[in-house]
C-alpha cells in the first residue's frame, strides 16, 4: 500500500492511497482519482515525507519523540478497536451492503470491509460516502 500527498488545481489538498505506483499511474491515466472537496480529476502528486517503523526499538529518538511515537501507536490501536467493535464485518461484501443500505433494503448500521477499486467508483457514483482506513492487524491475525 502506497500513500500520496495530493493536490487539486483548485489547491485543496489530501491523501490518496493505492496498491502501489502502478495503480496511482493507471488511475491518474484514466481520470478516476478526483478532489474530495470539489471533485475535479485534474490532481497531482505532491513531494512528502514517509517513515519507516523498524521492529528494532529506535534509541536514537529523544524520550519526547519516542513519547509521540507511543502516542501516534496508541491512538491507531484505539482506532483500530473502535472500528473493530462497533462496525460489522462484512468482508468483501462491503459495497453490495452499502448498496443496500443506501437504497433502505438493509437497515442502516455501521458497516466495515473491503472492496475493489470498481466497486469504490461504483459506490462513489451511487453518492455513498465511505473511508477507507489502514488498520493494523490483530495480534492473532498477526
């Protein structure tokens, strides 16, 4: 998984997340990335930073960078339980149940998955908002 910095030409910035470059590529290609805010395709990537997470302990960092660093690991832990207790797992159902949500078929209800890229489209065009979050595995997934 692969994350950009991006920018409209009407300047709003955000991310985007993709497989890897290939997929960026092919999808900036085809005019399927669009601005959140406006929704124009004409986007482009932005310089950024990154980091890499080691499995060594880092002591090199200061004790307020380790500090943060804890901090930062923390809050995606509760994010990732949060989502996890209180979002029904549909797996790789995820779209066909937004769908249905959406139209009243299924009751309404926090909803939690995956997807293809098609689907997201799909999903996008029908006017269903949704995020997409990189959670951590779960220690027995792990």
């Amino acid at each position: 998984m692969i994350v950009y910095d991006l920018k409209c030409i009407k300047n709003h910035t955000f991310e985007g997340w993709f497989e890897d470059r290939d997929a960026y590529d092919q999808q900036e290609a085809n005019g399927q990335i669009e601005c959140p805010v406006c929704n124009t395709t004409s986007v482009f990537k932005l310089p950024s930073t990154f980091a890499i997470k080691s499995s060594h302990p880092v002591n090199h960092l200061s004790k307020q960078q380790n500090n943060k660093y804890a901090d930062i690991e923390k809050i995606g832990k509760r994010l990732s339980e949060f989502v996890e207790n209180n979002f029904d797992n549909v797996g790789p159902d995820f779209s066909k149940e937004a769908l249905k949500i959406h139209y009243g078929v299924s009751e309404p209800r926090n909803i939690r998955g995956s997807s293809t890229l098609e689907e997201e489209k799909t999903l996008k065009d029908e006017g269903i908002e949704f995020i997409k979050l990189p959670l951590a595995a779960s220690e027995n997934e792990a």
